[in-house]
C-alpha cells in the first residue's frame, strides 16, 4: 500500500488530522469496535483517562465494549507538553437473543467445585493477558481463523438451557472437525491449555497493546506457549472440547480485559501510515 492511499484511507475513516497534535486513527468507533491510531514519537495518549501503549513508532489500538457510553474523550499529549482532547461518538448498536439448549446442566449451574475450577482457568486466562508486548503485532490486520458456517455472533444475549447468561463474547465458526484453525495475525502466543472445562483446547496469542485472540473448543493444538507465530499459521484444528454441542471453533478478540466483536475487527486495516510521511 502506497502512502497517498494509507494517507485518504485514514484521513477519510477519521479525519483526526485537522489538531493541531498530528493524531491518526482508522476503524470502527462502535460499541465492540476497535480503532488503530498513529501519533508522532513521544505523544502520550489516554482514553477516558487510561494511559494507553503507544509503541516507539507512535502506533497505539484502542478499544470499546459492548455495552459502551455513546462516547469517549481521547487525549493526546505532545512532546513539549501540548494537551488536546477529543470526543469520539460511539455508534450504539442493537443485541438479538441466541438460545442454547443441550448443554450438561453442570456446566450451565456449576456446583461449588466446578465454579472452583471455571474460577481458576479463568485467572489463568487474565494472567495471559497482563502479559501483554509492546511490539505492534497487530499492524498486519486481521484474517478470519477458519473457513465454515458462522453459527453465532458477537453480542448476542444468551440463553442457556432456559436461563439467562452472559452475552456471547465471540464469533463461532462451525465446520467438520479437524478443520484448519490459523492464526488471525501475527503474536506470540501467550496461553495454550488442552483441558480447559468450558472452552476445552484453548490458544491465546497476544498482538501487542493489550490486544489478543482466543481459539477455543479445538480438537488438537499445534503451537506452544512462548511461539512467535505469523498470520495464517496454522495453530490448531477444529472440534467441540468444552462446553460445546457441535464442532466450532469459538474466536474471541480482547482489548485488555474489553471483548471486542471478531467482526468489526476483521474489518478494520490498521493506520499504517508512517510517521516519516506527517512531513511529506
């Protein structure tokens, strides 16, 4: 991609560029959205007051869940000490009902020592997460992991043998097991457990800035904790471990501890406008 058109591609998405802190941003600004930004080297940002990652070549990724305020302030600090803020609407968006039935009541109603355990694994998952590089994995975009019938979608609330539950956090994908599970950019891999109660044959892999995929309900695993993987390797393959009631595999993305909806971010093209071109 040349930089005139990297240039119209993130001046259009978000015309940041009319502060007078030169500040880049393409993507979705929607409740499960996420936005990639570009500053100069040096300038802090902050999103509703958090600090954010922002990487030696001024890239930083920001988040918004799904049940976002309608907006969010944005503030950027230049190097000679240079604060503006800025309001971001965020586009609300509308949730259906997804009914699940069939599932082991244990796992819809845990008892004390299932919750134990749901408890346990789901610390492991957030420690991963802690871990999180401040290398700009994520500049290489985002590919769909696996080729199948999407059966369920980011959002939605969900109903569990009759009882409600938490809003579905990912994108399912159903396809024969087996199938290829690749990575959807590239990282370095932060978590794999083959036993996971609920999600079963789990993958993490961390893209930098807080930002990471899940692969969960898989058949088999093909990567190791600590592997540098690049996007389309193939990590895994499809099955239906864990809290499953067909062959899926259940992608996830995290901004931190913010789920984001795969489907936005699939759609998004990082800011990769360099900074050398600011001047040009």
């Amino acid at each position: 991609m040349n930089q005139f058109f990297t240039y119209l591609l993130v001046t259009l998405f978000y015309p940041f560029n009319v502060l007078a802190i030169d500040i880049f941003l393409t993507g979705r600004a929607e409740q499960g959205g996420l936005m990639f930004g570009v500053v100069l080297p040096g300038t802090k940002v902050s999103l509703n007051g958090r600090d954010l990652m922002v990487s030696d070549e001024g890239r930083f990724v920001i988040g918004f869940g799904r049940d976002h305020a309608v907006s969010a302030t944005l503030s950027v600090t230049a190097s000679d000490g240079e604060i503006q803020e800025r309001n971001i609407s965020v586009a609300r968006r509308h949730w259906t009902i997804e009914r699940v039935d069939g599932l082991s009541q244990r796992l819809v109603t845990p008892d004390s020592e299932t919750l134990v355990r749901i408890r346990s694994e789901g610390a492991m998952i957030a420690a991963a997460r802690r871990r999180t590089e401040p290398v700009a994995f994520f500049e290489t975009g985002f590919i769909i992991p696996a080729t199948g019938r999407v059966s369920g979608v980011f959002g939605n609330q969900r109903i569990l043998n009759g009882e409600p539950r938490s809003p579905h956090s990912g994108l399912d994908i159903a396809a024969p097991e087996g199938t290829a599970v690749r990575a959807a950019a590239d990282g370095v891999v932060s978590l794999v457990n083959n036993a996971m109660l609920l999600t079963g044959k789990t993958v993490m892999i961390d893209h930098g800035h807080g930002l990471d995929t899940v692969y969960i309900h898989m058949s088999a695993i093909h990567v190791e904790d600590g592997q540098l993987v690049s996007q389309g390797d193939v990590i895994g393959e499809i099955g239906m471990t864990g809290r499953a009631t067909g062959p899926h595999l259940h992608f996830g993305v995290n901004w931190y501890t913010t789920k984001l909806d795969p489907q936005t971010v699939l759609a998004v093209l990082p800011a990769l406008k360099t900074i050398e071109s600011f001047d040009q």
